[in-house]
C-alpha cells in the first residue's frame, strides 16, 4: 500500500514536471511565432530602408517594386507621390543634390499594420543634414500602403542651403556640358545633361542661327557651325547664378579662325542656361558683336 502511494506521488511529480516543460515549450513556440510575425511584418520596411540607400536607379526600382504598388504613396514637405517610378524618382532626385549621403534608421515601432522609426541623414563628412520620422501603413502581404515622412525643422536645409546645393549642382552641369562641346567634343555625354525637347536659341544672325528644338537639332547647328571657323578657348568661363530662377549664366571668350578667310577673331560669349531637375531645359547664346562676328564669318578676304 506505502509502494503504491508513493508510485502515485512519484508519478504526480513527474506529471507535473512534464506539464510544466510542456508549458514552456509552447510559450516558447508562442514567443518565437510573434518574433517571426513581427520579423516578417518589417520585411517591407527593411527592403524601403535599402531603397533609399541603393543609389543605383536601375537597382533601386526594382527593389522597390518588391513592396510597393502602383496605389502606393509617398508625402514628406518636399513631395507627394504615387507609384513606384515616381518614388524612385523622388529618391533619384534627392541623390542629385545629397550625393554622399549615408541614411540611418533607428528602432521600429509595430502596432497592427503600422511601423513608425526616426532616421537621420549624414553627409560625406558625418555632419548631420536632416532627421525626421516616417509612418508607414502595411497592406498585410508584404507590401507597403502608405508612408509619411516628418522632418525635424531644427535640421532641416535653410532655404539659403537649399538653394546654395541647387547652385552647385546646376554649375556641376553646366561646367560638364562646356567641357563635353568645347574639350572633348564628348555628345553622347552631353546628351545626358539635355531634357527632352530643350530649347536652343542662337544668334539669328549667324550663319547657323535659329531655333532648334531637341538635342538632335542641336548636333545639326554644331556640326553646321564647324563648316565656318575653328576654335580654340581664349578665357575659360566666368560662372554667374541664379538658383531661385534654376539659371545659370557663363561668360567666357574663344579665338576663332574664319575657313573662308583664314582671319582670326577674337569673340567673347555669354551663354544663359535654364535647368529644371538637373538636367539643361534651354541655351541663349549672346556674342559681343553679332554683326561683326557674322561678317567675319562669311567675308573670303
């Protein structure tokens, strides 16, 4: 009788033992599938954070097209988009003006399918251009519905900065289509720098003056051009600016020597550049003296 109640006491205790094991297994369980939830709730949220850190276009768009559909929207103070061409545009054109910035994130935040963090943007020197907090709304599968972005106005760009890094991004463009026409006559480079269906308007009193309209047009008055001189660049160009207008001025002088005539000249230019997101929108070209650089161009004597 003493056995059998203490079998039944050893076999309560060891119940007891297993049950609590059990217990803590499935706790376990428990605990490692709300991780895996919360991991695979942030997936998207992880892959935006490598968008913006991609600086390949190419890249990046295909990245974001993995969590992002074509009803998704993006808004912070400088945007407010829909689609994933258009963010990837957002993003290319804000590597346009930060070129060596590193992104950080800190810690998410998840309740049901919202995720909100703080980030700081870094420029190439480690100092701090900007921070905010973006809020994202998930869709469930995967794929992000919605972000808004804030930004902390103590670091936020002035309106002067802003403007001082559209300056210096417009001269980088006008200094490089310069050397591209004037150096190494390099036109598929240039070629990047012209938007679609810019402007040029030479001296129309110029052999090859006129208005032409599209890059290609614009190769035709080059090549045209060369029919009638040679030249060398006398005075490198004076940069003058101004970004709240997106323009861009250059003046600079060139020795030109006349195929008819053989004469040289020397022609001092000034040259107006509109630009609109990086890109040359339109060119007006001025000469010191258009009648005498015209007749110096047709005259054989």
């Amino acid at each position: 009788m003493l056995n059998l109640k203490a079998s039944q006491v050893k076999f309560n205790q060891i119940s007891k033992f297993l049950m609590r094991k059990i217990y803590f297994i499935y706790f376990l369980f428990m605990l490692n599938g709300l991780f895996a939830q919360k991991k695979d709730k942030l997936y998207p949220i992880t892959a935006y954070e490598k968008v913006w850190q991609e600086k390949n276009s190419d890249v990046r768009l295909k990245l974001i097209k993995s969590i992002w559909l074509e009803d998704s929207t993006f808004e912070d103070p400088s945007a407010s988009i829909k689609g994933s061409v258009a963010l990837n545009n957002v993003i290319n054109e804000f590597y346009k003006k930060y070129p060596d910035a590193v992104l950080t994130s800190g810690a998410k935040v998840v309740k049901d399918n919202y995720v909100t963090w703080d980030w700081k943007i870094l420029d190439g020197t480690s100092k701090l251009v900007m921070s905010g907090r973006d809020f994202a709304r998930l869709n469930g599968k995967g794929q992000v519905s919605k972000i808004i972005g804030f930004w902390d106005r103590e670091v936020t760009p002035s309106d002067s900065d802003i403007l001082k890094n559209i300056e210096t991004e417009n001269y980088k463009v006008v200094a490089k289509y310069y050397e591209c026409l004037f150096k190494t006559r390099d036109f598929d480079s240039m070629a990047k720098l012209i938007e679609e269906g810019a402007v040029y308007n030479q001296a129309t009193g110029l052999p090859y003056g006129g208005t032409y309209v599209g890059f290609a047009e614009w190769t035709k008055m080059f090549a045209k051009s060369t029919e009638f001189f040679d030249l060398q660049i006398e005075k490198e160009p004076t940069y003058f600016s101004d970004a709240s207008k997106n323009e861009v001025i250059i003046y600079f002088t060139i020795n030109c020597k006349a195929k008819k005539s053989g004469k040289n000249l020397s022609v001092p230019i000034s040259e107006h550049f509109d630009l609109k997101n990086g890109k040359i929108t339109a060119i007006r070209a001025f000469y010191f003296d258009t009648k005498q650089f015209a007749e110096f161009l047709k005259s054989k004597k």
